[in-house]
C-alpha cells in the first residue's frame, strides 16, 4: 500500500494551498475530493457552443492586492502574468424591483450624526449589527448597510463579528488592487492541482479515518485505504465534525458548533444586445428571493454578458429561479440558453468565535491533526490560504 506523508481531505483552496506548502517542503501529500473537480468555491464555469471563450464565476469571484499569500503561491506558480484587472462598474440596489444607486438610499442627515462614533466605538467584541447600526444609523443598517453586509456571505450576517469581513491588511502596490484571471479564479486552483508533486483523486468521497500509532488510515466509499503521516481536514465544519467524531471526539463537539449556510447559485450568460441594464458590478436587493448578483461586467465580452444569482436556500425551484432571472434582467426565458448552477455552504461565524478556534487549536496542539478552512480567521479567500501557512508551519516543526 501506498504511503503518503500527509492525506488532505477536501481539494477547495484551503486544501490546495495546503497541499502547495507540503509539495514546497519536499513532503508527499495525497488530496481526496469527494466531488468531480477540484477547486471548491473557486468554480468558473465555461460554457460550450457559441459561448465557449465565455465563463461565469459560480463562488468567489475576486482577489485583491491586499491577499499577500495568495499572491506569494501565485508567484511560486509563475501566474502574475495571468492577471486580469477588473473594471470599475457600480453596486446597484434592488428597491421594489427597481434598480437604484446605493447613495440615492442613504439617509445622509443620519450618517452625519452617527459617523462620528468610528473614533470611538471599537468593533472587538462587536456584532456586524451592534457595530454598524451605531455608525451609520440603525434606519441606514436596515434599508441599505445590512442587505449589503448579508450580500459579502450571502447569508444573514447580522450575528458576524464586526472585525471578520472586512480585515485591514497591507497591500502589495505593484498588483493591481483586485483581478481575476484570463480564464476565471478557478484558474489558480487548476495551477495548484497540476503542480508536480500534488496527488489529487476527484470523485473520493471519506467515510472513516483512524488514528494509528504511526499515522493515519482513511478508508473512502468505494473501499478504498489510503495511509499516510499526518492528516488534514481541509472541508466544512459540519461535515468535518462528523468525520472526526470517533476518532477526534472533542474536537467533533466542538466543530459542530459552527453553523453553516447553504448557497444555492445560478448564473446565466446572455447576449449583450438582449441586456438594457447598465454595466453594473453587481445587485444587492433590499429584501428579495436572492442576497446578490455578482456580474461579469468586470471582465467584459464583445457578446455575451454574466449574472450569477446567490439564492437563498429552499425558497424557488430552478425554473422558478430562471424566471426571477429572466424578470430582474428583462429578457425571455427562452433566452437563457446558458445556465450553470452551484451549490455552496459557507460557515455562519457569531460573535466569540475566536474563543471556540482557540480551543481547537488547543486540543490540535502538537498532534498529527491539521485543520484548514474558511471558518478560523475569516471566510475570505487570504483567511484560507493564511490558515493553511499555519498549519503547514506546526507541520513543519513536528517533522
């Protein structure tokens, strides 16, 4: 049998860069994906046909000069030159199905007096509502602060710790302030998957893993043993907490803490010419079926423009969801001909969740568990990368 020295499972960008910091130090890791392609959240989606040079992105959708580690793997992988910078189009906001600009809905004579408070007011200990409400006015939180902040997660993100979404970090001057790639995000994690060294199997679901003397033995649902040094959870709390219930008890208690959210997402590409709406970065409604729609207008097409649609869970069937489209966009349903569809989960992160990461990280402690994800510093696409430099470097000071 075949011995790895470190089995990571889940290949989203958590993993993967994982995986890219072990292959670096010389170590032999082995990524399971229970799904068919690697890349998790970072899924462009390309069409066939006539929009074949078109892609739409189905997860996250931008990167930015502020993401040094990200930056640092994209150095390693030689794809600087892959950057592509994202225009400048405006957030619009949904308001009785109508489109309207974000200032038009600002009640400026409330900001004015509440805005003084960010010299005081701290954000630790603070919820995304307690804080914000208090600094732009709670009529301002509620009509036009708190649909955008529920849009970043897609997701109620009242109950966020204020400080998690949107992070001070140092910028890199000489890249582009936010980019994507030629070929869409996923482009970085097709990089990380076919670097030499990196074992990926698609299509791997793990049902058990057991702990051994000298490492780890993970059995997947085709019945299939893999053995390897150390491990790494590298997928959804929830579902992580399940995996390690037996042989990680304490450790499964406390990971099914973390709620997630699912995220049903649809995106269509349709004609430019069947499209009267201004280029627009994306919608955030006020109250809707939907928390946001992210657009391709960043990255524009000669033909084709892209709208994907966050949906919350449960509400709509997909023609529903079609129609809605087809309503906001204006344009018949027989002109969506080219429609992808995604469902993600995100981590629901309340108020005092460091102090729950920190007693992970206490029971981790020097042991041959690794765990990597968006819900420790942040749902951002550096807190994953940033989590998995941790990782690696306890790895490293155990080997």
């Amino acid at each position: 049998m075949k011995r790895y020295d470190i089995i990571i499972i889940g290949a989203g960008i958590s993993g993967l860069s994982l995986a890219h910091y072990c292959v670096g130090e010389g170590f032999k890791p082995l990524v399971l994906e229970k799904d068919n392609r690697a890349g998790g959240t970072f899924h462009t989606h390309r069409f066939d046909g006539e929009a074949s040079d078109f892609w739409i992105e189905l997860g996250a959708h931008t990167c930015y000069n502020s993401y040094r580690n990200l930056i640092g793997i994209l150095e390693d992988r030689r794809m600087l030159d892959r950057l592509r910078r994202r225009e400048k189009v405006p957030f619009r906001m949904l308001i009785n199905n109508q489109i309207k600009s974000i200032p038009s809905q600002i009640n400026f004579l409330e900001l004015l007096f509440s805005a003084p408070r960010i010299f005081s007011l701290k954000k630790k200990g603070q919820s995304i509502e307690s804080y914000y409400s208090k600094i732009v006015g709670k009529r301002n939180f509620r009509t036009v602060f708190e649909p955008f902040f529920n849009a970043v997660p897609s997701q109620k993100a009242n109950d966020f710790p204020a400080e998690i979404l949107f992070k001070k970090r140092p910028r890199r001057k000489d890249i582009m302030k936010s980019f994507t790639f030629d070929g869409g995000i996923q482009s970085v994690a097709d990089s990380i998957a076919s670097e030499q060294g990196v074992e990926i199997l698609a299509g791997k679901e793990v049902d058990a893993v057991e702990p051994g003397k000298d490492g780890f033995s993970v059995k997947t649902t085709d019945g299939a043993v893999y053995e390897s040094a150390f491990l790494a959870s590298a997928i959804p709390p929830t579902a992580a907490a399940q995996l390690l219930r037996k042989a990680f008890p304490d450790i499964s208690g406390l990971l099914s803490e973390i709620q997630v959210a699912a995220i049903e997402s649809v995106g269509v590409a349709v004609k430019k010419d069947a499209v009267s709406l201004e280029p627009v970065a994306g919608i955030i409604p006020a109250n809707n079926s939907f928390y946001s729609v992210v657009s391709r207008d960043t990255v524009r097409h000669d033909r084709f423009r892209g709208f994907t649609f966050h949906f919350k869970p449960g509400i709509m069937d997909g023609e529903a969801k079609l129609k809605r489209i087809g309503d906001l966009l204006g344009v018949h349903r027989d002109q969506l001909n080219f429609t992808a569809g995604k469902d993600n989960l995100l981590p629901s992160i309340k108020v005092g969740h460091h102090r729950l990461v920190n007693k992970i990280d206490g029971l981790l402690g020097g042991g041959r568990l690794l765990l990597t994800g968006n819900y420790f510093g942040g749902i951002a696409i550096e807190d994953c990368v940033s989590r998995s430099l941790d990782e690696y470097q306890r790895l490293r000071k155990m080997t």
